[in-house]
C-alpha cells in the first residue's frame, strides 16, 4: 500500500513537474514574441523636424495662386479709389486757390465729400471681402500644409515636427528678429536659435505641394 502511494506520488510529481515547464516555456515564447512585435522606439529616440511655416506659405504654388486671385479681385476697385484721390487733391487745390466764384467753390466741395464717401465705402467693402477671401485661403493652405507634414513624416518614419517662423537669412541677425525671439523666451514660448539643414523640412514640403497642386491644375484642365 505505501508502495503503490510512494508510486502515485512520484507520478504526480513528475506531471507537475511537466506542467510548470510547459507554462515557463510559453511565458518566455509569449515574452520573445512580445519583444519581436513591439515596434515602439525607446525613449530618447523620436525623430523630430521642423518646418518655416512663414517660408511655405508665402512660397507654395498654391499660396502664389490665392495671391494672384486675390490682385484680380481688389484691382478694379484699388484703380477707382486712386482715380478718387486724384480727383480730391484736384479739387481741393483748386478750392485753396482761391480763384473759384461761389457757386464753383461750393460744387467742388459737395464732389470732395462725396468722393470720400465713395472711397470710405470702397474700403470698407474690399476689407470685409479680402478678409473673408484670406480666411477661407488660410484654412485650405492650413489642411494641404498638415496633410503634407503627415504624409512626408510617415515616408520619412519622423515622429514630431515642430513649426517656427524666421525671415530670410539677411535679417536673421537684425535687431528686429533678435527681439522678436526674445519676446517668444520671455513669455515662455519657445524658438528654434539654430536648426541643422537636415532637421528642416520646408523645402520638402513645399515642393510636394506643388507637385500635389500641378496634378489638381492638370486634371482640372482635363475636365
């Protein structure tokens, strides 16, 4: 009888034994596996890159475009308003100089005021539209922009870019441009003092939204 449960003992053990080996065995495949799939990079090594937002707004093709469309609409109405303020330093000079009889005196005065009511009401109609035309051209450059940097990050495997704006290389040095930064520090912002060419991706962004706006003015023509 103690045999036969000395016997059944050793078996249990063994298969208890085997078990334990067994769930070890695929804790560490599981743990492998684990360590195969997971992609994520460690931290301390994100790709980062940075991009002039003023740079590729005022150089992108469809920005150039806004801007020509923009001309074309202000153009008839910048050509009457210089006509107006022509026409009032005319009139004026000659209500200055004193050579005009009453009744001429009189209706030079009524076209002066009236030319700058008409000017006064230029202005304020071409704001309203200029400002409604740049709103709606900001926020379509704003979604071609983020498009682009999302899809020129994942090509590129950068995970974080940042956007800063700097002028041209002959004012970077300038006393304007120095206060200007300095103000961003002050306030708690922050601004790129030195980027490594290799860390700017402005110029990569603006030529594939140019090469993104061709393909939309070509098959447009097509239409």
């Amino acid at each position: 009888m103690n045999r036969m449960l000395l016997a059944f003992g050793v078996v249990a053990l063994l298969m208890f034994a085997q078990v334990a080996h067994a769930q070890t065995s695929q804790l560490a495949t599981a743990k492998a596996d684990t360590k195969v799939n997971d992609t994520r990079p460690a931290f301390g090594t994100t790709r980062v890159a940075v991009i002039n937002l003023g740079y590729v707004f005022t150089t992108c093709e469809r920005s150039k475009a806004f801007k020509r469309e923009m001309e074309g609409k202000v153009k008839n109405a910048a050509e009457e308003a210089k006509v107006l303020a022509g026409n009032i330093k005319t009139w004026q000079a000659a209500v200055q100089q004193g050579n005009l009889s009453d009744t001429k005196k009189a209706q030079y005065e009524e076209k002066i005021i009236t030319a700058r009511r008409r000017l006064e009401d230029l202005d304020r109609t071409m704001r309203a539209k200029v400002g409604k035309l740049q709103s709606d051209n900001l926020q379509v450059l704003w979604k071609d922009i983020r498009d682009a940097v999302k899809s020129f990050s994942k090509e590129h495997d950068i995970d974080l870019v940042l956007m800063y704006g700097e002028p041209g290389n002959e004012a970077l040095d300038q006393l304007p441009n120095i206060n200007r930064k300095m103000h961003a520090v002050d306030i708690g912002s922050s601004a790129p003092f030195f980027v490594n060419p290799r860390a700017d991706i402005s110029e990569a962004i603006v030529e594939m939204l140019n090469q993104r706006f061709e393909k939309e003015r070509v098959a447009e023509d097509g239409q």
